[in-house]
C-alpha cells in the first residue's frame, strides 16, 4: 500500500475540518502546495469575511494541518487582507 502523498493527506485533513466550518456557513479548499511545502488555502462563504477568520487559520486548520503533515513549512490564507 502506497504512502499517501502531501497533497493527499492535507485534503483528507481539510476535508475532516470541512463540517465545522459548514455548521458557520463556510467552507475550505487546498488551492496548492508550493515547492518549498507551503500550502495555500481558500477560505469560502462566510468564513471568507468572518471577524473570526486569524483564530480560524491559525487555531484550527494550521494546527490541524502541521500536526497531520508536519513537512509542510507554512500555511497560508490566499483570501487575507
């Protein structure tokens, strides 16, 4: 059995993340992982403009994520003012 790969284990950990953030109204998706291991995700609908959305990043889905594929060097938000 093959080894999952980054990009495989960081969707099946957004994917797992996924229902907390549609019980709010929003949404996630991997946009890509880049050369250099970091992953640059979307936050969609209403976490997109939530006051809330830092705590979100950085409490839940880099923790979550880290912990899961802890090769990636950093997690960022594409959609961040």
């Amino acid at each position: 059995m093959a080894i999952p790969s980054v990009q495989e284990r960081v969707e099946t950990t957004l994917q797992e993340l996924r229902p907390y953030l549609e019980a709010d109204g929003g949404d996630i998706r991997l946009v890509e992982i880049t050369d250099d291991l970091v992953a640059r995700i979307e936050l969609m609908g209403a976490c997109a403009d939530c006051s809330m959305i830092n705590m979100t990043l950085k409490g839940g889905v880099e923790s979550a994520l880290k912990k899961a594929v802890p090769e990636l060097t950093a997690i960022e938000a594409i959609n961040l003012l």
